[in-house]
C-alpha cells in the first residue's frame, strides 16, 4: 500500500519545506499503510471462515434435500431406497447427530414442494460456483443414484438437469457416469471385494487406454488435487464428510497404481 507514504510524504514537506520532513511523513505514512494491511488482513481472514462455514451448510443440506428428491424420481420411495440412503450416510462415516439431519433433509427432498432449482441457484451461488466443490457434490448424487446397482431412467433425467444447472454439460455428465460405474464395480464394500481392473481404473482417471504415460500421470495429478479432502474442507466440503474425500483419494491411487503396474513405469 502507498496511499499512506504519499500522503505522510507530501504532509512532511509542507510543515518542515526539507527533504527530512519527507522521510519522516514517509515512514509515519509507511506504519499507517502497515497498521491497515494488517487491519484488511484480519478481516479477509474472517470473511473466508464465515464463507467457508455457509458453504459447508450449504454443502450438506442441499447434498440430502437433493437426494431425497433423486429418491422419489420414480413418483415413490421405497423402503429399499431409504435404507440406500442411509447406507451413504455410512459410507461417508457420518456421527449420530450428523445422520439424523441428514435424514430430515432426505424427508424435505422428498415433499411435493421441494424447490429443486431455487436450493440448487442458492447452493452454486453460496460456494461461489467451485466447480472442483460442486463435482464432489454430483459425484455423491451419482453414487446415490447408483447405491442399488442401477440408476433408472428418471433418476437418469433428475441428475441431468442437475448438471445443467450447476453449470455441467452432457459431456460432463457422461463423464462422471462412467467413473462413478467404474468406481461402484471396482471398490465394492469398501475395495475389498476386489481391485479395479484395467478398464475400470482407466474410466476411473478418465483417460483412454492409449494415453500416454505423462498423460496418465496428468490426469492422476489432477484428480488428487481436485479431491484433496483439505482443499475440499476450505472450498466448503463439510468435515463431516472428509472420510467421503478421502476414500475417493484413496480410489484413485489405486486405480493409477494399478495402470503404474502395467505399464512398468
């Protein structure tokens, strides 16, 4: 900043009519600049915590509401999807208390007068349209869509419209559709039933099987950046679903690795 050191200069000359008059408003002008740097940096700090706390509601509530909607895509919710639903809460390694609302949101996606498009504006608008964030957000959506083995054609239509409101096109969507079916065939029960195998593990990275190594290595580096839980966490990703983030991480190690093995480098 230099508005201080200006004006501290220019206040110097006037009253002293000597270079030392200058030096002394300049440095009297560079502890003000300091003193509101300091000032500015405390309160940006601030905003971004609060902005980072509304994201993370944000994040949940619209992450249940919008899955208890994609549950009734069909016109009805079954008991099997319920206990679908709640079988995510697990695998995200949600507390009791986070469970429960979590619950009560998938209830209010349910209701006849579930607003979808005005929760999912607010939501873009909330986490400043983080696309890295919103992925993670879609993703969930398709493994709820997909926690039965299968995503029907109107669950199909629902997530459609989601991606285009979120600002993802059909390209964007079939691309997570893929990885997410790579990913729900390859870590079954948590990756113990079985690894990834080729395919899935290039589906997983999105690449083709005739990438290049540096091209493998890219789009590794870029997925593990895109799903770093931390960055997530501070993008607006609540802490409650880290465990969410960090399984993803740990997929997509492991389907790189597995390429890593086959090609020998």
């Amino acid at each position: 900043m230099l508005l201080g050191k200006i004006i501290g200069g220019v206040f110097g000359y006037l009253i002293t009519n000597n270079i030392w008059g200058i030096l002394i408003g300049v440095f009297l002008g560079h502890q003000f600049d300091r003193g509101l740097s300091r000032s500015a940096g405390g309160f940006s700090a601030r905003w971004r915590v609060v902005n980072q706390a509304r994201a993370q509601q944000a994040f949940f509530e619209t992450t249940f509401s919008v899955m208890g909607h994609l549950a009734k895509a069909d016109g009805r919710v079954s008991e099997q999807e319920i206990e679908l639903a709640r079988q995510v809460m697990t695998r995200m390694g949600l507390p009791e208390a986070a469970r429960r609302e979590a619950m009560r949101l998938f209830n209010q996606g349910k209701a006849a007068d579930f607003d979808l498009d005005a929760t999912l504006a607010s939501f873009r608008s909330v986490t400043l349209g983080q696309r890295n964030l919103l992925q993670m957000f879609l993703e969930i959506q398709f493994f709820a869509a997909y926690a039965d083995g299968s995503m029907d054609p109107d669950e199909r239509h629902v997530l459609l419209h989601v991606c285009d409101l979120l600002g993802f096109s059909q390209a964007d969507f079939d691309r997570l559709d893929a990885m997410i079916q790579a990913e729900m065939h390859a870590f079954q029960d948590g990756g113990k039933s079985r690894g990834p195998s080729l395919e899935d593990a290039y589906a997983i990275l999105n690449i083709s099987e005739d990438a290049s190594d540096s091209e493998v290595k890219k789009a590794y580096r870029r997925l593990m950046s895109q799903h770093h839980p931390d960055k997530l966490v501070a993008k607006g990703l609540p802490e409650e679903m880290m465990k969410l983030a960090q399984q993803k991480t740990h997929e997509i190690r492991t389907a790189y690795e597995r390429i890593k093995e086959t090609r020998g480098f």
